[in-house]
C-alpha cells in the first residue's frame, strides 16, 4: 500500500522525525567544525535577522543513568546495521514498534558498585522502556547517578553518524578487560553486543512542550561509564544545538529564535551568558530553578511532514500538495514527476489522481460530528496529546491513544490477564475508562433501549453523555459491533434475521488493539441485554501467553461478574438493577492467524482497520472466509484503504468487497498523516465481502452500487466446498 498512515504506529513516525532531524544536525555540525569562527558568525548574523517568538523556550539537560541501547540485526542479537534511515524512513516502513525488536532493544544498565546479586534481581525486575523524562519538582534536573561518563562528551561526528548506519567495533575492543567483567557476571549471550549508552540529552522545547532540537550524548559501551557527568564540556555542543533549533526547528513554523532561554543547568547556563546574546535572544537571569513543566507540559504530536517519494521532512525542504488532487505531498516537481510516472501505471499518481481527489471531498463529511471539541480533533493539527492530557486522560485505556508512554511509578495495566483484570477493576467495569477526574461514565439506564441508534448524538442522549465527553473515541469499536448487527446485516443479510437471535458468535479477525481494550466491549452487555454474545479474538499479534484464554462476563441483577476459565470470580456493580435474566458476554483469544483456526462456524466476523494489503496472512485469511461464506464486515481508516482491501480480496479469492459507506460510530480523532492530507479515521469506513459465488451458483447483489468485477489476471484461491455442494460438483471436471 503506498499510504499507511492509519495503520502505521505514530511513535515510528515520531522517532523517524528525530533519527532525521538528528541526522541532519550531526551532519551540518560537521561541516561547519566546532569553532564559534567563520561561518558560525555568519549563522549567527541570520539568526539575529529571524523573527522572534514569544513563547520562552527551555534547553532541557537530562542525564541517563539506566538505560542502555542495545543493538542488533536479524531475529539474533549481535553486532549489525541496527536502526538505519531505510528501516524507518524507506519504501516499506515498519508499522509497529514490536517489528524493531530485532534491531533495537532498549536495555537496564548496570551499576558497576553494587553486588552480583543486586544485579541479578536489577535485571529481572521490571522491563525498563521509553519514557519521558522531565525536570523534578522546582525545576531542577535530576541528580545525577554516582557511575557516569568521565566526560559529557559524545564520540566524534564520524562515529555517531556511522552508529547510525553500523556499529563501531573499535570502542568494544579498546575496553580495558575489568570493564567487561560486569557483562560476563550477567551472562549474556552474545557479550561483544554491550550497548550503548546514552548518557545526556540536550532537547530544546517551547514552553508548550513543542520538540524543537534534540542531540544525544553517546559515550559509546556500557563499559566506558565513568564517575563524574559535569557539563564543563557542553557548552560548544549546546550552542550549536540552540543555532539549528532556531534556523530549522524540528516541530512546526518557520525558522525564529525564542524571546527569552532558560537553561536546565546551573553551570551550563553560565558558560551560555557570553554566547546566547550573540543570537539577539534574552537569557533568563538564572538557571531554571522555579519555572517546571506546567500542568499541561506535553511532549506536543509533531506536525512535521514528509514527501511521498523522498521522505524528506518539512524542516528539510518545502512540501506542497500536489496542484490537482490536493492529496498527497511532494518536495518538489522532480518528485511529483517520478511518482506520475511510476511503473505499473496503476501505482502511478497519474492514475491516483482523480480518486484521491474524490477521497479529499470527504473531508467535511467526516469531520461532521455533533461534539463540541469536533472542531479541534478533527483538524490536521490537531494535537492530541496536549488534549488527552488537558482533560486528565493519562491512565487506562487512555494511555492507549497516546505516544507517552508512563514512566517509572506509573500504575501499569496487564491487559491480557484475565484473573489480574478481575482484581483490578475491583467492581466497576468502567474502571479502565475513567481518566483522573470524575467519573466519565453515567450509571446504566433503568431502561434498555426502546429504538435502534444510528448516530453517536443518538447514543450519548441515551447514555446521559454530554457531547463534550471524549468517550466517543475509545466507544468506537462496541458501537461498531453494535451498527453492524442491528443496522447492515438486516440490510445485507435479511435471511439471516438477526434481531431475533438470543445468541450470536462473533470472530474479530487480526484483532490486537481491540483486545488491548477488550473492557470496552462490557457496552454491548448494555446496548443488546437480550442477546448472550461471544467475541472471539483471533490473530496472531495477540500476546502468545493470552491464547485459549476464555472467560465470561455476566449481568446478574444488579451485580456484574468476570469468571476466567480458572474459576475465579470478581463482582462488578452495574449501577441498576436490570430487567429480565442473565446475559452473558464470552470472550476468547486465539493468537494464531485466522485461517489456522479450528471450531465451530461463526455467526458473523468483524474486523477493525484491516489493511488487507499490509500483512500477508490475509492471502490465506479472506480464502478461509470464502469458505465458511459467513457475513464478514470490516472497518477501514479512509477510502484508499477500502479500495485497496477490494484489490486484495479479488486477488485472494476472486471475490470483492461491497461499496464503502462512513460508519456513523468512527472516532472522531483525526489520525496524524505524514506524507498526505487526506482525512483518516479509526473505523472511518465499513464495507462488506462479497464472496465469488460457487460454481453454477448466482452472485448476491450488493446494496449500493455494484462491486467492482474481479481481476481475470488474477485466479483464485481454491476453496473447500462444503458438504451441501458436492453433488452439484460432481461431474465432468470444469478448467478454472
């Protein structure tokens, strides 16, 4: 697919933004040499000339005493190419952060002046990870560790570009052997692979918490830690990271220098006294002491783009849309030609063109929501971590949505484990949805619902939601289910008379973030109280420890109960009593891919976000669906995903997919798009498969327009047919 942004996980794009940024700073820092002569001067001449912003900005110094970088190549660890520019900027870009985990691990180091022992318990305790990392209470810096680098000084330009790209052997073999020993008491596997370690940051920021420069102080191995951080040293390194922050800001504008600085250090702020005014900036009169991250200090969502050929960042390179469609960005007419002419001509933009352009007239029509924030998370700037944070949405499920990931300390949530979900949620099923303030779910209606909803005003009328709660976006996936069982299998499958089913089995095929959120599904036990409802997840990005898990939630009266397969039991409150008797919601999990599952048939299969065209398990996934010939409705993120999913279906199995119509139940967070301007949503679209009718058989007509005719290039996938078929098969055998 040559658009993933629906798809793709935001914090790859994020650390593609600073490999980038990073890249090019070590890169012109270079050529210019460290010296404050020649064409620093001149820089500096065009700084004074920038114009100015009023927010202030902070030069953030933030040390590392913990955690190392570990790189490798391959499923093994070693030594190899680790994390290039290719992997994360290249024609086919990881999608999700578990895809690096061969080349880049993020490691616990260890501390040199304590036992063998301690550090066997260090390294077996929790898995350290990405965090965000913040000034204390009063503004200061973190104390630094007692084992730190001799000298805050990183390896020369060449050797953090070539880390970059390759690993540096030389450093590992120049380590004294005493040095090494720490490694050996911990027997690794694969000792010569010691990791990095990062032992500053510098990051510039505006008091909005936009990234604004970055640079990384590597001191090479973990066996080179020293004693002493200091910031004697810094000085040079700071300043020339100050200039290329304001020439070429990495987060968003034009180029501009700050109103006033602070410094995160006290000694680096007073090497900084002579300099900083050579820019025409104010330096705050003492280092940053009493000035903290605000209350609403968030690391913002960056807004950079990219261009679809060359992936090029906006603070390389001026980006445009292209002049017709509107839809997708470019560096330049070199790029738009090269993507206009691209071969096969039905990759070229030349044939995109007109339906991108159809695409972007939905723009007004998604964005039509009845709540009173639509305006802001609907817009392409829209900054979604500085609004989940705003409203307290920093825990739950809500840290599902965001590119913070919680630190040490942060209450961490064990999304698989059935028996340990009973005892957290400790009696309320919407626990996981609340955020820090009050509660963001009213209790159940005394009443089930007289009518069928068909819009989101219509549900949160009911519910006693406010339109200005954000539950829309986490709802998204029940309220999906929900539509397509009362609204369009009644319109596509009237045989089937689903309304009149006291039972139904749902399989919710390729299912990862939707089990991470499986709590969310208990609103089904509210919307359909007289239907008993299994949900099967099945794919194999499930955690491998979460297969065959099955447990059961129940609505007795006016308690709740969650019974894993183990028996264990918790009791939730509902808020009500409810009317009528018990009804159940099953869940299982099966993490394999879906054409390897084994059971009964299903009474219908959903899907969220499916990029049929993205994974190759779809190959043989959509065959199995053909063979069953169940109903099978998936959500896509835009209509260029819809269109591509009937592609794939047609070279799968021969087969189609019915017309996309919007889903009235999507997200209304608009999802961040890199090298397009084109609307995507969570469950923007949903469409339907239509399945190639078997042989002698007629095809079903599709509501809508008709689907488009499968590929004759492209044969089929052979089906089994069933039992019922085989005598019409019988016969004189046909060629295919």
């Amino acid at each position: 697919m040559e658009f993933v942004s629906g798809y793709r996980d935001e914090f790859l794009d994020f650390a593609a933004l600073l490999f980038g940024w990073f890249r090019k700073f070590v890169a012109e820092r270079g050529t210019m040499g460290t010296s404050l002569e020649g064409r620093w001067r001149q820089l500096e001449s065009q700084i004074r000339r920038l114009p100015q912003d009023p927010a202030l900005w902070v030069l953030h110094v933030l040390p590392n005493r913990s955690v190392g970088i570990s790189l490798g190549q391959g499923a093994e660890p070693g030594p190899g190419p680790g994390l290039g520019a290719s992997r994360l900027l290249g024609d086919e870009p990881p999608l999700h952060l578990r895809d690096l985990s061969p080349y880049v691990s993020f490691v616990s180091l260890e501390d040199g002046e304590e036992g063998e022992e301690e550090e066997e318990d260090e390294e077996h305790g929790e898995r350290p990870g990405m965090k965000k990392v913040e000034p204390q209470e009063g503004g200061e810096p973190a104390p630094p560790s007692k084992r730190f680098p001799q000298e805050a000084k990183p390896a020369p330009e060449s050797e953090v570009t070539q880390q970059e790209a390759s690993r540096e052997e030389g450093s590992r073999e120049e380590r004294p052997e005493d040095e090494r020993a720490p490694e050996k008491r911990k027997g690794r596997k694969n000792a010569e692979a010691a990791p990095l370690h990062l032992s500053c940051l510098l990051l510039v920021t505006d008091e909005h918490g936009t990234i604004l420069g970055i640079d990384l102080l590597m001191d090479g191995a973990q066996g080179s830690v020293g004693q002493n951080p200091g910031t004697e040293n810094l000085a040079p390194r700071a300043y020339a990271l100050l200039c290329h922050s304001m020439a070429c800001p990495m987060g968003s504008g034009d180029p501009r220098k700050p109103r006033q600085l602070t410094v995160g250090d006290a000694h680096l702020h007073r090497e900084l006294e002579s300099l900083v005014p050579r820019l025409g900036v104010k330096l705050a009169k003492t280092p940053m002491r009493t000035w903290g991250p605000r209350p609403g200090f968030t690391f913002a969502s960056l807004r950079a783009r990219t261009c679809h050929v060359c992936h090029k960042h906006s603070f390389e390179v001026k980006l445009t849309p292209c002049p017709q469609c509107s839809a997708v960005l470019y560096c330049g007419e070199a790029c738009l030609q090269a993507d206009w002419r691209r071969c096969p001509d039905d990759v070229s933009h030349r044939f995109w063109c007109p339906r991108l352009s159809a695409f972007m007239e939905r723009v007004g029509e998604l964005a039509s929501l009845p709540f009173t924030y639509t305006a802001e998370v609907t817009s392409e700037t829209f900054n979604k971590e500085a609004f989940l944070a705003s409203r307290g949405l920093t825990r739950g499920y809500w840290t599902q949505l965001s590119m913070l990931i919680p630190g040490p300390g942060a209450p961490r949530y064990p999304w698989g484990s059935t028996s340990s979900l009973s005892c957290l949620l400790n009696g309320d099923p919407y626990q996981l949805l609340q955020g820090d303030g009050p509660a963001l779910m009213p209790p159940v209606p005394l009443e089930p619902p007289r009518s069928l909803f068909g819009s989101w005003q219509d549900y949160y009328t009911w519910r006693g939601l406010s339109l200005d709660s954000p539950m829309a976006v986490l709802l998204t996936y029940p309220l999906t289910v929900y539509y397509v069982i009362t609204h369009l299998v009644p319109q596509s499958f009237p045989e089937l008379n689903i309304q009149n089913k006291q039972s139904l089995k749902i399989h919710v095929v390729e299912a990862g973030k939707e089990f991470d959120l499986v709590m969310v599904f208990w609103e089904l036990l509210v919307l359909l109280p007289h239907v008993a409802l299994e949900l099967q997840f099945v794919g194999d990005s499930l955690p491998p420890e979460s297969d065959q898990q099955h447990f059961t939630m129940q609505r007795d009266g006016p308690e709740v109960s969650l019974r894993p397969g183990s028996g264990v039991s918790a009791r939730f409150n509902s808020g009500t009593k409810e009317k009528g008797g018990r009804r159940d919601l099953q869940i299982r999990v099966s993490a394999r891919p879906y054409h390897l599952l084994q059971g009964p048939k299903p009474d219908l299969v959903i899907g969220f976000n499916s990029g049929f065209g993205l994974k190759d398990t779809w190959l043989s996934s959509l065959p199995r669906l053909q063979s069953l010939r169940v109903p099978a409705f998936f959500t896509e993120s835009s209509e260029y995903g819809c269109v591509m999913d009937d592609q794939t279906m047609a070279v799968a199995t021969g087969g189609g997919t019915s017309s996309p119509q919007p889903n009235p139940f999507r997200s209304p967070f608009r999802l961040r798009a890199a090298d397009n301007c084109m609307p995507w949503y969570c469950n923007a679209f949903i469409f339907h498969l239509v399945y190639k009718p078997p042989q002698g058989g007629t095809v079903r007509s599709a509501p809508g327009p008709a689907p488009r005719p499968p590929t004759p290039a492209a044969p089929p996938v052979p089906a089994r047919r069933r039992r019922g078929e085989k005598k019409a098969a019988r016969g004189p055998r046909r060629r295919r």
